[in-house]
C-alpha cells in the first residue's frame, strides 16, 4: 500500500472515531474499540461501529 494511502487512511479512521466519541458517547463511558471496515482494491470505506464501556474520562 503506498504511503499516501495509508496516511489517508489513517485520517479516515481518526475522523470518524472523533465524530463517533463527539456525538455518541454518553457521559461517563469511555471509548473501548471502533470497527471501521474498508472493502475492495480501492479499500472504500462500507461500514464503522464503535464500542464504549462504563468508567471514567481520561
């Protein structure tokens, strides 16, 4: 995989995990795993979930 691709990639996947904890992580829990799954040649992203679990903010 050439180097510009992963580093897109990778800000793909920050992005989203940002968003995820911005708008959908309730007071009190903590962020646990995200599942970002890429399909093809062409790696396009086709689904995310994200996981979050009881305990303290860092």
């Amino acid at each position: 995989m050439p180097q510009g691709q992963k580093r897109d990639l990778d800000m793909v996947a920050a992005r989203i995990r940002n968003y995820l904890e911005t708008w959908h992580k309730q007071p009190g829990q903590r962020h646990s795993k995200t599942i970002i799954v890429f399909e093809g040649d062409r790696y396009r992203p086709t689904g995310f979930e994200v996981h979050f679990r009881k305990g303290g903010s860092k």
